[in-house]
C-alpha cells in the first residue's frame, strides 16, 4: 500500500532571507491553520467545516503530520509567529512614517476598542 503524502514542505525566499511554509497537500491551506485550530480545541470535523478545500482525511492527515513531526512543527510556529509580529511592526512604522493620519486614525480606534472592552 502507498502512503499519501498529506502535507507539503514549499521553500521561498522572502525580503531576502530564505524561509519554508507547510501546506496541507493539495490547497492553499496552512498547516498552521490545521494545527493551530486543533490545538485551540477544534475537532476535525469543525477544521473541515471552517475549511472547504479540506477533506477529513486530509485533516487527519496533517494533524498525523504534526504529531510525527511535532518538535520541528512547534519551532516553525514560533518563528512564524515571531516573524508576523516583526511584520506588524514593521507595517505599523511604515504608516506611521509615510500616512501620518491614517496611523492617527488607527491608533484612536484601537485605543477606543481599548476603553470598550475595559
């Protein structure tokens, strides 16, 4: 019997610096979008249903994926997560800098969502 191969290791270069994304094989879905769902308590059922490229098996799949992989899977989510927060910051300079009025714009709406839910 052959096995699938249920994700997919993409290689790229981005500003510069070499870098490598999952992908549930087959979409355009993340890996991390499978795992981080079903690590904040989505069933596979549920992760299918928020995803409609997705098969359950796929899903079962990846999860399978993960938890073979889970070490080397864990670091990528956190130098992805590390690298979206230096690509927030860096956004939020880049408007500051060049859109003064929409950074003014944004920052008194974020700290009226602040006041809110205080």
């Amino acid at each position: 019997m052959e096995s699938k191969p249920y994700v997919t290791q993409l290689s790229f270069e981005f500003e510069g610096e070499s870098r490598i994304a999952y992908r549930v094989a087959g979409t355009r879905i993340s890996l991390d979008s499978v795992v981080i769902n079903w690590l904040n308590g989505e069933t596979p059922e549920s992760i299918v249903e928020n995803f409609d490229t997705l098969t359950l098996e796929s899903v079962y799949g990846a999860l399978a994926y993960y938890l073979a992989h889970r070490d080397e899977i864990d670091e990528y989510l956190k130098q992805v997560e590390i690298q979206t927060e230096q690509l927030r910051q860096k956004s939020w300079e880049d408007i500051r800098l060049n859109k003064p009025q929409l950074y003014q714009t944004l920052l008194t709406a974020k700290q009226e969502r602040q006041k809110a839910a205080a």
